[in-house]
C-alpha cells in the first residue's frame, strides 16, 4: 500500500476526489482500478449454535485500511463502497430464508465516542435491498469489553459472558436471524450474540461477516 504522505494529505483536503487506496485522482472514493484488488473470498463455515457463518473477504490490505478509515477516522462515505461489495457477492440465496438481520453492537461508551456503528453503515444498506427488517436496537453490548485480538481463544468466551443482552425478544421469536458484523477472528462474538439469541427463542442463528481474520 502506498504510503499517505503529506503531500496526499494536502491534495486530499484541496481535492477530495481522490482513491482511498491509491491516491489517484478520481471521481469516487476508491477507483475501479483499486475496487479490483480487493480480496473477495466467500466463504461458509457452520459453528453451532450459528447454522452457518458466511464473510465475503479476508481481513487484509485494502480492506484492512479501508476499514481502519472508517473506524477510527470517522470516513464514513468509504462504507458505501463495502456495503455495495456485500450487495453484489453475498448471493441471494443466502438471505433467502432471513426474516431479521441484527448488527453485533457497540458498547454505548464507544458508541458515543465513535459516534455510529460501523457494522450499520456496512449492512443496512443490504437490508433495504433485500427488504429484510434490519433491527439495531434489540441487542446491546451491556459489558465493556477490552479488544478481542489480544486474548487467546480459550479467554474470549470467558470476557464476552453476559457481555450482551436482548430488549425485545418479541422481534427474534420463532425468527430465522442473521446477526452481522465486520470482521470474523475466532468467531467468539458471533457465538455468544448466537446463544443468547437461541436462548431468547430465535428459530434459527446465521452470522455474516465483511470479512474473515485468516
Ligand atoms: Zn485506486
């Protein structure tokens, strides 16, 4: 990846027009030349209680930084361009049987100091397309959770108890849910939103994920 110099830097506030990526000038945020290279990589795995987890990319470079600008630069029009990736390669069929998608949230500190929920701007608009009722304010993070990356897989599991909880169960009763988040690692989020879900009376549990930690 190129490296933002602060040379890009200026002509990206004079000139906004420029590839996220490559720093070309172009009429988007990221170029045809750059939407090419992304690393699409469909993928299905089964993780019980989850029926399937599906995520459409690997968690490298450019989606990496991509997703690094929205998160912790507040770029959020970048999403867009995700959110057009997951209407165009997530295959119909998948969310064929879907009567409810359900964002893994935010713990409201970092909701507040973020300001948005990225996972929202990544998935809503795939809802809409799909007129799939998209619900993000049933399930909430109640426990501040240090980041996941740092513990190993036998910890996580441990941290993210009764780490969320559900307001109106009435919403995922007898459902068919697809809870969706931005990046798959060990699948330890997924799993515990999944189980609460069941446990609350959702008929079944599918996860879906911009992309997949390799
Ligand atoms: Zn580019």
């Amino acid at each position: 990846m190129a490296k933002f110099t602060l040379f890009a830097k200026i002509l990206n506030t004079l000139l906004p027009n420029m590839c996220e990526i490559c720093h070309s000038f172009c009429d988007q945020e990221i170029c045809d030349s750059c939407l090419k290279t992304l690393p699409i990589h469909p993928k299905i795995k089964s993780i019980p209680p989850l029926t399937n987890i599906h995520s459409l990319c690997r968690y490298e470079d450019p989606i990496k930084h991509l997703l690094s600008r929205i998160k912790f630069d507040g770029q959020k029009h970048i999403a867009s361009h995700l959110s057009t990736l997951l209407k165009r390669h997530i295959p119909s069929q998948t969310l064929k049987n879907i009567d409810v998608i359900i964002p893994v949230p935010l713990h409201s500190a970092r909701y507040k100091k973020r300001g948005f929920n990225q996972v929202d701007l990544l998935f809503q608009p795939l809802a809409k397309a799909t007129h799939i009722p998209y619900h993000n304010h049933i399930l909430s993070r109640i426990k501040a959770t240090p980041p996941l990356f740092n513990l190993d897989k036998e910890q996580r599991p441990i941290i993210l108890q009764d780490a969320f909880c559900i307001h109106h169960p009435k919403v995922i009763l007898g459902k068919n849910v697809m809870i969706v988040d931005d990046i798959y690692t060990t699948g330890s989020t997924l799993n515990a939103c999944g189980r609460l879900l069941k446990k609350k009376g959702a008929k079944s549990v599918q996860g879906m994920t911009l992309c997949e930690v390799k």
